[in-house]
C-alpha cells in the first residue's frame, strides 16, 4: 500500500532534514528515544493491564550495524505499531504517539515517556536515504513494513516479524568529500554517540562488538565477538547520595569534566514541585588554565528525563558562580523542536534561582564547617566572587558578601567580613582597608603604623578588582568601608589635631612652596595625621584612589583617569626639621627637596617615577651638600 505525504508534511519534512537538527549524529539519539519510550509504554500497559505479560527483565534495545550492507538496525521488544499507527505516528510528521499516549493517560505519573514532538524519527533522514520498519504490536498478530527515501511517499505493507516490537533499518548515504557516513557504521562511533546522548536510558542498549584474544596453547591472538551493553543505565544522581561512595561521585567527575583530580566539593540534591529537577554539581579543586580567558565556557550539562540534550547550558548558572561544573535533568524544560536548545522560560529561571542559592548555602557551610577546605576554594575562586560583586554593580552585594575573604593585618590570616566586624575594637565605625602588589609590601606601608598602633585590624587588598568591589558595595552591615590611604582618617585626639593644625598654619608657606614646586603632580602637600615614624607617604582625595590609577594605567585603552595626590609629610620626622632650615637658609634648595620627596613617597606606593636619572642626580647633589 503505496501513500503519498501531505504536501505540509513534505515541506516540513525538508525543512526538518536540512535545518532544524544542527548535527547529524543526532538522529541514533532520538531513534534510541523513541525504542525507550515503546518500551515504557508496553511497561506501564502491562502494570495497568493484568492479561498482558512481560518479563520486564527482557526489555532491551539492540543496535546491529553491517558495513557491507551499509546499513544501522535499531531494534527494540516494546510495545510495537499497528498498521493505522504506523500512518498516523510515521505518515503524519508532527504527530506524537508518545505525547499522545501520555494524554491519554493523564491521570497516570507518566514522566518518563521522552518524545513530544513526533519528529525526531525523522531524524533519520539526515543520514539515511532509505528508511525500513518494521513493527508488531503487542496486542496483534499482523506485523507490518513502512518504507521511505524520505521524498515523495512511503509504503505500508504486511511482513513476517516473529517478535514484538519495532525494528528500524536505515540504509546509509553514500559518502561525500564534505560527509562520511560510513563513519557511523564503527563501533567506536555508535560507543561514543550512545554514552554521550543516551548514556543513562533505563533500559539496556546493546550491540554485538569484536574483541581479541589469545589463542589456547598458542601466542598469537583471534577476534571473537559478543554481546556488550553500550549504557550505564541508572544515572549517579538519580540514586539516593546516601548510597554514594565518594569515589563514585568524584571518578563520574573526572570522566564526565576532563580532570584529573578529584572535585573539592560535591552538591547532590532534587526539588520537586511546580518545576522538578535533579542537580548534580561540582566545585573544581583547581583553578582550570583557561578559566580567565574568552575561551572558557561555562554552563552545566542539560539533561532531560536522562537524555543528554546540552553540553553547557549557560542559563542555569550565574556568571558568580561560572567555576561550578556539573549537569541538572529536568522533565519540566521547555526544549524546542529538535531538542537541542532550551527555550528562555520561566522554568529555567526558577532552576537557575534554586541552583544559585544552593551554590551559595554549600559555600557558606563550607566556610563555617571547614575553614581549611574553604581558604582552598578561595585561592582558586575567590576572585570570580569578587568579580560577581563588581561586575553587577553591587545587585548581589546581599547573596556574595558573606562569602568573601580578605587577608588581615592580624596575624596576616584570611578573615571574613563578619569576623572583622565582630571583633571591631569598641568605638570604631568604619572598616579601614588598603591596597597594594602583595601582604608584604603592604604591610610596610608608612599609613599602615598609625592605624595598627591605635589597635584597629586593616584588610590588605591584592586583587585589582578588590577597590572596585568594596566601592560598589559601600559598606556590610551599615559599617561603610574606609581607605587608609584615601582622605581623613580621622584618629587623633583633639589635642592632637589641634597640634596638627597649629602647625599647619604656622608653616603654611612653607608647604605652599612645596605645593607649587610640584604644580601637576600633587593636589596638595600638608602635615600628615596618619604617619608615625616614617617622613612622607602619597595619598588620594576622595574618587580614583592610588590603586584604582594603577589598574587604569593598565588597560590597553586607558581612560586616563588619575588620583587627586596629596603629599603628606610628617612634622614630627627630623625631614620636617630639615625642610625648615632649607626653606629659611637655602630657598632656592626646598623645590629639590620636594621633588625628591615626592619620588621617594611614589616609590613607596609602587608608581614608577617619572626621571629616575634626574633623581640620582639630585640625591647625589643633596649628599655631597651635606658632606661641605
């Protein structure tokens, strides 16, 4: 019985061979879908349906290739087509039997039924130029053949089929320079295809491989075949993680994410409700080589009811917490027709919302629980967190803040926000903070003396984007964050800031020379209200600090943006002293003076100086004054 496709269906047809699959290893994929869902069906009928017998333990899905013959067989012992089937779910292309059957029992848990769409047989056609199958169903005696070369009709006759169920035969295209379909014909290929799209299918995928041994009593080796399942069957996450060894989750881990060592943590979880899904995510122990580069792809693995859909799906993962590897396997995403992109729905964005704050709860636990493993996660991913906050201008200021870490001044040991605030000395109302190359350099900072001598704990910032984040976020917990290297730090007494500003005025002069001898270089020079023991150090006004100049002095295209300096200078330093005899005897001396105070607080800072040859020359002359 010859019929001929609806000219709709012919277009659609076309339309589905040529561009709605992206790949054409797709289409063992989704014949591999459909069996199962056959299989499924004869299952649940024979649960509903006491006078249907089955041993379920012989369900099985078989895959045989004859290279000769060019071509790949499909089998399966579900629950088979009758003739009026086999037209409407193979003639009418959009039409699904297994979306239909789950209609028609809705009252029925059905969820692991997979197709919906009712195209993805027709798959086969990418690769195929003629199609066979062959069906009986469970309930008939007649066993029918469908056949097509995907073009103009299809045929439906009666056939000799001892089994039931449905057998698919697709005869290959004949190799191209741009195509090898024979390439689909080895072993190793149809291997590799079924543990990437249908690895977890619950039902046993099999196909006769060749394997070698030694001859008994002999050296030399002979080829034998057998029967090998090609699948794993029941996916890691779908098992109770109480059942789950650590060494399973972290092998799944390193074949799954190409690495070789073992995660440094691992998140397990389900949810169910209005939107269902299993999750099961890694936290790398390593930073991976190309993790800062446009390179790096991040996104979880997509499944749906076990089958492999996406490699990175990067909607399901905040750009905060892009290190996270793992997969999430959802029946509830709405995944267009060819099941190779996830359409932007509301679901995802609830998965995506449930899966940030379990990152998040796993991070802070973590940090609570096992310091040491933490401080580990951080030297790797810390910075991708404080990136989270700069990047999004604060909006995740909230979920983020109580995950950082910063080095102390106090024993120079990574410290939270939160510890930092508890142990506040009594009085203090802002978090002093500074920035410099490394721990140890800054901790030589002169404006760090003063401050840690009045008793209060600094937060050393080595990170570029550690400013810019604390800027964005203001302040944690209403103490707002404060720069000892920017502004008025406000420490002194009022005895002492009054001494400050006696001598101020009383040397005004004086440090107005200075000022204009280094017109373009400083904002301003004064006495200083945060030095101790040392003679000078360079500031910032509010705005651009010192750091932030750095940063932007490195971009490839440099805003030019700068730090308002102020040269502060110490009046109780025997250099003020000096500075004073100079401006009174030798005048003419203070801009030289200036100019190498100035390079010698830049050096300080880490600024290169501007004439490096000049300033060897005028120390040298400075030296050989004071020898006269």
């Amino acid at each position: 019985m010859k019929k001929q496709f609806k000219a709709e269906s012919k277009r659609l047809l076309d339309l589905m061979i040529n561009s709605i699959y992206t790949h054409k290893e797709i289409f063992l994929r989704e014949l591999v879908s459909n069996a199962s869902d056959a299989i499924d069906k004869l299952h649940f009928i024979s649960l509903t349906d006491p006078s249907v017998k089955v041993n379920s333990d012989t369900f099985q899905i078989r895959i045989d290739t004859d290279k000769e013959a060019r071509t790949i067989t499909i089998s399966d012992n579900g629950v088979g087509m009758t003739q009026e089937e086999l037209q409407n779910n193979l003639g009418v292309i959009a039409h699904s039997g297994s979306f239909e059957f789950k209609q028609n029992n809705e009252n029925e848990n059905i969820n692991d039924i997979i197709g919906q769409f009712g195209v993805g047989f027709y798959s086969a056609f990418m690769v195929a130029k003629k199609v066979t199958v062959l069906t009986k169903a469970y309930n008939s005696d007649t066993a029918y053949k469908w056949e097509s070369t995907g073009e103009e009709s299809y045929t439906i006759n009666e056939c000799e089929k001892e089994d039931v169920g449905t057998t698919i035969i697709l005869e290959l295209k004949d190799d191209t320079e741009e195509e090898k379909y024979s390439d689909f014909l080895e072993e190793y290929k149809i291997r590799s295809l079924i543990t990437k799209y249908s690895d977890y299918i619950r039902y046993p995928i099999r196909m006769e491989v060749t394997k070698s041994r030694k001859k008994e009593n002999s050296e030399e080796y002979e080829d034998y075949t057998e029967v090998e399942t090609l699948n794993s069957m029941i996916p890691l996450w779908k098992r109770n993680k109480n059942e789950i060894k650590p060494e399973e989750y972290n092998e799944f881990y390193k074949s799954k994410f190409n690495d070789y060592e073992d995660p440094l943590d691992v998140i397990h979880f389900n949810v169910e409700g209005n939107v269902s899904f299993d999750a099961l995510l890694y936290i790398p122990s390593r930073t991976p080589y190309n993790y800062y580069t446009k390179e790096y792809e991040k996104g979880l693995q997509l499944y749906s009811k076990n089958v492999f859909i996406m490699d990175k799906c990067p909607e399901l993962l905040p750009e905060h917490f892009r290190f996270v590897k793992g997969l999430v396997d959802s029946q509830d995403f709405s995944l267009n027709i060819s099941r190779e992109v996830l359409q932007h729905d509301r679901q995802m964005k609830v998965v995506a919302g449930r899966i940030e704050k379990k990152i998040k709860d796993e991070l802070a636990k973590m940090m609570k629980d096992d310091r040491e493993k933490y401080e580990k996660f951080w030297k790797a991913f810390g910075l991708q967190l404080k990136y989270g906050i700069y990047n999004d201008f604060g909006i995740h200021k909230e979920l983020l803040q109580d995950l950082l870490l910063f080095t102390s001044s106090k024993e120079k040991k990574l410290v939270s926000l939160k510890e930092y605030t508890e142990r506040m000395k009594e009085g203090q109302k802002e978090i002093y903070y500074v920035s410099g190359e490394s721990v140890e350099k800054i901790d030589k900072l002169p404006q760090t003396e003063k401050v840690k001598d009045k008793g209060y704990e600094i937060l050393y910032l080595t990170d570029e984007v550690d400013e810019f984040a604390l800027q964005v976020m203001r302040d944690y917990n209403e103490k707002p964050f404060k720069s000892i290297s920017q502004g008025d730090l406000d420490l002194d007494s009022e005895e002492e800031k009054k001494e400050r500003e006696k001598a101020q005025e009383e040397k005004k002069d004086l440090l107005t020379s200075l000022k204009d001898s280094l017109s373009g270089k400083v904002a301003d020079v004064r006495i200083s209200s945060r030095l101790k023991s040392h003679p000078v150090c360079l500031v910032a006004q509010d705005g651009v600090s010192l750091e932030m100049e750095k940063v932007f002095d490195q971009m490839p295209e440099s805003p030019g943006l700068k730090a308002n300096k102020v040269l502060e200078i110490n009046s109780d330093h025997p250099i003020f002293e000096a500075l004073k005899n100079v401006y009174q005897n030798h005048k003419e001396d203070l801009a030289s003076y200036g100019s190498l105070l100035y390079d010698q607080a830049l050096l300080i800072e880490g600024f290169p100086i501007e004439d490096p040859l000049e300033f060897s020359n005028k120390l040298c002359e400075l030296m050989i004054q004071a020898n006269k």
